[in-house]
C-alpha cells in the first residue's frame, strides 16, 4: 500500500476541501437571508424570487460532472482557481442587476459554476488521499458544507440588517474568493486516484439499476431537501420571530449536517456507508413532518432543523462513499457529479414550485408536498442493496 494514503498530507488536503466547501455553500445557503430584501428591490413573487436560489443550485449540480472531469484530468487547483474567479463575478455583477432576470443570470451562473467547483472535485480530491479512512475523511470534507451553512445564513442577515444586501454580496465575493485562492495552493490529487480518459455518461451509467435506485431516490429527495434554505427563515418571520433568529434556523440545519457528517461518516466503516445512507433518507422524510406539525413555534423549528440537518448530513457525507463502494474509484469525480444531477433537477424545480404553492394554497400545503417527496425518496432507496455492486459497462 503506498505509504502517502491515510496521511497527514491527506488530512491537510481534506481540510482544505472542507474550507472550500464552507466558502461556496456559504454563499449559496445564506440566500434566504437575502429572500425578502431581493423580492422587496425587484418586486417580485416567492416563486420568482426563489428560482435565483433554484436556478444557482441548479447549474452547480448540473456543471458538477464538467468540474468534476476537469479535476479528473488537470488536478482541483485550476479548477478552484476558476470557482473564485466565477464568484466573484457573479456576485459583484448581481449587485448592479437592473432586474431579477438578470440575477438569475449572473448570481446562478457565476454562483453555480463556484459551487460546482469547490464541491464534487475536492470530494473526488479527498478520496484518492485514502483507503482505510476514505468514508470518515470525505465526512471531515463535507463537514464544510455545514459549518458554511450554520455561520453563513445568520452572518449574512446580521451583515443585511447592517448595511445592505448588495454590499453583503460583495464582503461574501470578497471573502469566499479568498479562500478558494487558498485551498488551490495545498489541492493535488491523491495517489489512488484512477483518472479515465471516457469518463462514463449519464445513460452508460444507467445501466445499472443501483444507479438507477440512486438518482431517483437523490431526485425525489431534493425537490424537498432545499425548500427550507430558502423558505423557512421567511416562514419563521411572519411568524413573528427576528430576523437574525429566524436566519439562525437555516444555520441550525448546518450545524446539525455537520454532526451527521462526522458521526455517520465514521459510523460508516462499522455499520455499512449503504445502510446509513437509507437511514438518512428516512429522517430527512420524517423531519419534513416535525415542521408541518410546529405551526411557527420557534422550539419546534429548531427541532426540525436539527432533525433536517442530521439526515442531510449523513446524504452528503455517505454518497460519494456509496458511490465509491458500488462504483469503484476510477472517474470517481465524473460519477459523483453525473449522481448530482438528480439534486440539480430537483434544486432547480423544488424551491420554485413551493414558491408557487406558498403564493396559491399556503405553507402547509407546501410543506406537504415536500415531505411527501422526501419519503418517496426513502422509499425508493429501500431497494438498494450493498452487497451486490452493479459497476456500469460500456459494453450492452
């Protein structure tokens, strides 16, 4: 076994990967604090407004597969490099939009490009740097996501509160892209790492079924997975809670990701990354109903955040090791990103059209629709199975 895998080198590289990640999707999932200065500037509706955050999420799964196969093929420096590049231009030119149209444009692109770039190719980074701890270090990894999430939401809204929401987008360009910049000086890619030159496409890899059980099931998930990053601070505030408190919530659910990313991630190599993953998906269906049931009662909200969090966490911190266990290592960022395409559609869509339900039947209404989803998802992942690896051919 080379003697560079499980290493203090590939510690820092994960570490690294964990700052990066922290910088985009604090970014991205601070955008409920911004939800009703964005609606209040342009004048627009919550269904409209929300598809800026459906639309940046989006793009950053569905370009996850081009970051993922540059980094395959080039490394992840170049890659983060053009993430902080991406940043801040689609931040800084969101500020000076005239239009939502334009926001969507120059926010989702250059946001979702950032995202997509500091996410799949540093999870593909990191698991080239191991072997026996490969689950619990991609759990560190992503634990960015979380601790992104719990300090990004609540410090944008302070930082609104404070001065504007266009010059908090410029300290977040200003900031993120630091970071990025930093990451892209210790990022290499790991001595396990099998780079293919045909990275394997989305129909190839549909060929097997626990492919198959695997995007649908991550499908379903995220069309619920994401309303609350960008619903359940406004839903908390015309409630009656505060703005910091209500932005607090969605920092909640990182908090709580992180746990679950941590502890599932290195619960994983005793119990199975394939059984965990299912639990997770249950508690994210299950925690859908703790909201549904809170009726804006704040110490009910924290508890489905947490309850949110938890599950989340174990989706992000165990699929790319499910999909390393079931599909090997080689492209393994091609495969992953190919895998989050699901959430793109299902960012894409989810948040808008609860936006949409919101404007005609109400919250609880969409509420139900997402929950509904989200256990569709769990259960379609009942039928995935651990011990029977079905590695896509190229062949018939």
């Amino acid at each position: 076994m080379d003697d560079r895998l499980d290493s203090r080198a590939g510690w820092i590289v994960a570490a690294g990967a964990a700052a990066s990640m922290f910088a985009v999707f604090g970014v991205l999932y601070s955008f409920g604090a911004f939800f009703e200065s964005i609606a209040e500037d342009f004048g627009t509706s919550s269904g409209t407004t929300a598809l800026v955050f459906g639309i940046t999420t989006g793009l950053s799964f569905f370009l996850a597969p081009v970051a993922g196969r540059w980094a395959d093929r080039a490394g992840p420096a170049p890659v983060l490099r053009a993430g902080a590049a991406s940043l801040v231009l689609g931040l800084v030119t969101t500020t000076v939009a005239p239009t939502i149209w334009l926001a969507y444009l120059s926010y989702g692109l250059g946001v979702g490009w950032a995202v997509a770039c500091g996410y799949v190719p540093m999870v593909a980074t990191v698991g080239g740097w191991f072997e026996r701890r490969r689950t619990a270090a991609i759990g560190v990894a992503v634990a960015g996501i979380g601790l992104g999430t719990l300090i990004g939401s609540p410090v944008a809204a302070a930082l609104i509160e404070a001065t504007s929401w266009r010059t908090t987008f410029l300290i977040e360009a200003a900031v993120g892209a630091t970071i990025l910049l930093a990451v892209s000086t210790i990022a290499r890619t790991g001595p396990a790492a099998v780079p293919t030159a045909t990275p394997r496409s989305l129909a190839e890899l549909a060929r097997s079924s626990s492919f198959r059980l695997l995007y649908g099931s991550a499908l379903l998930a995220s069309l619920a997975l994401f309303v609350p990053f960008v619903f359940l601070a406004t839903y908390a505030e015309e409630r009656g809670v505060s703005g910091v408190a209500a932005a607090t919530l969605v920092g909640v659910i990182g908090g709580s990701s992180v746990v679950g990313r941590l502890g599932l991630g290195a619960l994983a190599a005793r119990v199975g990354a394939v059984r965990l993953y299912k639990l997770s998906f249950a508690v994210m269906g299950i925690s859908h109903l703790v909201w549904l049931l809170a009726d804006g009662r704040y110490p009910w909200l924290v508890v489905y955040a947490l309850t949110l969090g938890l599950g989340y966490g174990g989706f992000i911190a165990l699929s790319p090791a499910v999909v390393a266990e079931l599909f090997g290592l080689e492209g393994l960022g091609g495969v992953i990103g190919t895998l989050y395409t699901s959430a793109a559609i299902g960012a894409l869509f989810g948040p808008a059209i609860a936006g949409f339900i919101i404007d005609g039947a109400g919250y609880e209404t969409a509420i139900a629709v997402a929950m509904a989803a989200s256990l569709g998802g769990a259960a379609v992942l009942l039928r995935l199975a651990s011990a029977s690896p079905q590695p896509a051919t190229s062949g018939p």
